[in-house]
C-alpha cells in the first residue's frame, strides 16, 4: 500500500516536472533563442497594468474613507529658487546690488541648508519615488491593509512572484548562464576565424536573450537605425547591473571591467576565450593611460565589437544622469549614446550597493512583477573642433537627459562613497569672486 502511494506519487513529480520543462524549453527558450515572443509576456503586463490602476483607485478611495492612510511624499521637500548665483544675490538684497556686503553670507547659507535638507546628490542613491503602491512590499506604506480585496489581490501576488515566476526565472537564469559558461569555453578552442567569430557572438546573443525571458524583461528598443557599429564606443546611463543584458539582448558588445573572482570571475574568463572583451587587473585599473591605450587599440581595430561603456561609474536611481568621466571620451573613435529608462511601476530596476549584495539584490529583481524598458539608440556622435574631453562627455551626457526625460546633473557620481572634491568648492568660490571683481571693474570706469 505504502509502495503504490510512493509510486503515484513518483509519477505525479515526474509528470510535473516534464511539463515544467516543456514550458521553459518549448514555450520560454527557443522562441527566446531566435527573437521571438508567444505574446504571453505582453499580456501579462497588460494585465498587470489594470490590476496596478484598480490598485491605486482602491488605495485613493481609501484614503477619502480613512483619513489615517499615509499620503506619499512629494518628490521634492523643499522648493529650490532657480536661477545662477548673481540672481540669487539680487533676491536677498532689498536693493538689488551687487556690491559685497555681509549679508552675502546669507546666500550661501541658504543654500547649505537647501543641500543639508534635501541635496541633490544623496537622492539619487536610493529608490525612486512611486505616486501609488505597485503591489510590492518594497515600500513602507501598509497599503495593503486598506480593504479586504487589495489584501487578497496583494497575497495572490505574492505567491505568484515567489511560487511561479521565481522558480521559472531561477531555471532560465541557471541555463543561460550555464549556456554562456559552456558555449564561450568551446568556442574559444576554435583557431581564429569568421566561424568562430559567428559562433560566439550567436552564443553570446542567444544566452542574455534567454536571461532577458528569465527576468520577465519587456524591451521597447527605438530609433534601430542607430545601433552601435563595429568599432565605435556606445555609452549610457547606469541604473543597474542588468543594464549588460538589456542592452546585449538586441546586439553584442565587447565589455570593458575589472576582473573579479567567484562566479563573476568565471563568466568573465569562460567569455574572453571567444570574444575580445576587455578586461583589467585592480593595478592596471589606477593605471589611467594603461587603461586609455588598451581601449584606443580595440577601437582602431574595425572588425571588433563595440565597446559598451557606463561613463557614470556607479548605479544612478534612473532618475537623473550624473558626471561622466571623461576618460571615455579621451579614446577617440565614434560615440554611440543610449538612454535606458526603466519603469518603476513593475519592478525598482536600481541597484543600491550600499544596501545589497549582488545575490539579494537578484533577488529582489526576480521576485518583482517583471522589468520593462525602453531603450533608445541615440544618432552617433565625435568630438567637434576646439572640443575638449570634459565637453564632449557633457555633450553626450546632455543627450541621453534629454532622450530619456532624467535630470542633467554634473554631480559626480563618486560622491556617493567619497567626498566633495575641491575644484567644485573652488568653481564656486570663483563665480563669487568674478561677481565682486566685475562690480568693482564697473565702478572704477564710471569714475
């Protein structure tokens, strides 16, 4: 009796594991393989969509029934005045000179304490503000316990996120990276050829596709035509790790990174041995010219892969773009800039380093609702004549803003874990110091 249940219970497993692996195969991995889509991810966030605004008119009807329902905080705490430095002198002085006097102070001032308050810089490193619950438990807000229905609808989303879609995107993720791992090893005992050129670029392109399906990724690529070309340098803004497999899901590129250990240090030696990416050692990293000439050789060679490139050097909120450093634009060659902009209605894309490890913050990502993102291929651009690095990072970093509708900033991301440096307090002591400078100059030629 007890051998008969053993049994039938044996073949209930069998028989579901089989269709497991029939989904994930036949249903996720092959049409993931050649490009295609069933559609299926399209209707799960076009019903997502429609569950997330009955969610938020429940929660708003809510907030009329019960007074005590927390109101989000708007994005900003504090209203900035606008304006340049000479301007917002002038506001403070009831006589609107510029002459200096001691109530100069009270501008700088004001605008440490704006910075203290809400600066512009730490707001950046930490997750974007959503106008209403997206159904995840990554904010504080207790939304869920407004009515019944939006409890039972957000406990049926948590066993759909952590009992289907997680073990699905767990399978996927250790079979493409698997792939990755095996395929890039093989091929690079190939000698050096077109074939082997082919061959690793199908393996590459194939496997992100198929960690893309692993992560629910819904990508809008625009303006195709753009794509960047062999031999050229694309950059874009930094939001997450995943980034590489976004953009890699529609085209590949040769990396650029340092080398690290552990599970990251075998992908990155099993994918060298089959396509030219580029990859430092900690020394050679401080190295700046090392790095520029190992760089400006892969681009003078036509035939190799684009390099991908995240001149912010750190994880930005997708709210804004920050400095780029210029060392990328010092190479040479054609710049092909990409904005990236997730949707922070399905998932919180940004990976806070500070807060999490890479496995939990994977976690995180594979238990959300899904990643959907628009990308956009920017018209390839050069530095102009009389143009200097600095500039034309500026330039490009202008651009990709602009495309994606993020805040231009020129904070440097570094000041994330580093201090303020001192060219930026001395910018502004000379911007004061040229306003004193010129009111004098001006009275001394009206007399």
């Amino acid at each position: 009796m007890e051998l008969s249940a053993m049994e039938d219970w044996w073949s209930v497993a069998v028989g579901v594991f089989q269709m497991w692996m029939f989904v994930v195969v036949f249903l996720i991995m092959l049409p993931a393989m050649f490009g295609l889509s069933l559609g299926v991810t399209g209707v799960y966030i076009q019903v997502l969509v429609q569950i997330l605004e009955w969610a938020t008119l429940r929660i708003q009807r809510g907030r009329q029934q019960q007074p005590s329902v927390p109101v989000p905080l708007p994005n900003g705490i504090i209203e900035r005045a606008g304006g340049s430095m000479e301007e917002g002198m002038g506001r403070l002085k009831s006589s609107g000179s510029l002459e200096f006097s001691l109530s100069d102070a009270f501008y700088f001032y004001q605008k440490g304490l704006e910075s203290i308050v809400d600066d512009q810089v730490t707001q950046r490193f930490s997750s974007e503000e959503l106008a209403s619950w997206n159904l995840l438990t990554r904010t504080n807000q207790n939304f869920r316990y407004i009515s019944l229905r939006l409890t039972v609808v957000w406990g049926v989303g948590v066993f759909v996120r952590y009992c289907v879609l997680f073990p699905l995107r767990i399978t996927l993720a250790v079979i493409g990276l698997s792939w990755l791992v095996i395929g890039t090893s093989l091929v690079g005992f190939l000698p050096e050829s077109s074939v082997k050129t082919w061959l690793s670029e199908l393996i590459h392109l194939t496997c992100y596709r198929i960690c893309a399906r692993g992560l629910s990724a819904t990508v809008l690529y625009h303006n195709k035509e753009n794509k960047p070309q062999k031999g050229g340098i694309c950059v874009a803004n930094h939001t997450t790790p995943i980034d590489v497999v976004i953009l890699a899901n529609d085209g590949c590129y040769a990396m650029v990174g340092q080398i690290h250990g552990g599970l990251m240090g075998v992908l990155q030696r099993s994918m060298v041995r089959s396509c030219p990416h580029v990859w430092f050692e900690r020394s050679e990293m401080k190295d700046r010219h090392a790095v520029t000439n190992r760089l400006r050789a892969h681009v003078a060679a036509k035939t190799k892969l684009p390099i991908l490139i995240f001149p912010e050097g750190t994880c930005v909120n997708n709210t804004s773009v920050m400095m780029f450093k210029k060392g990328s634009f010092e190479i040479g060659g054609t710049i092909y800039p990409v904005t990236i902009k997730y949707d922070a209605r399905f998932s919180d894309a940004f990976w806070n380093s500070s807060k999490y490890n890479m496995v939990s913050y994977l976690l995180r990502m594979m238990t959300s609702w899904a990643i959907v993102v628009n990308v956009w291929y920017l018209p390839p651009m050069t530095r102009q004549d009389g143009e200097d690095a600095a500039q034309f990072a500026n330039r490009v970093k202008s651009a990709i803003a602009h495309q994606g509708g993020l805040l231009d900033l020129a904070w440097d991301g570094g000041l994330k874990r580093d201090k303020v440096k001192e060219s930026f307090k001395e910018e502004q002591q000379k911007k004061y110091s040229s306003i004193i400078s010129g009111q004098e100059v001006l009275q001394d030629s009206t007399h």
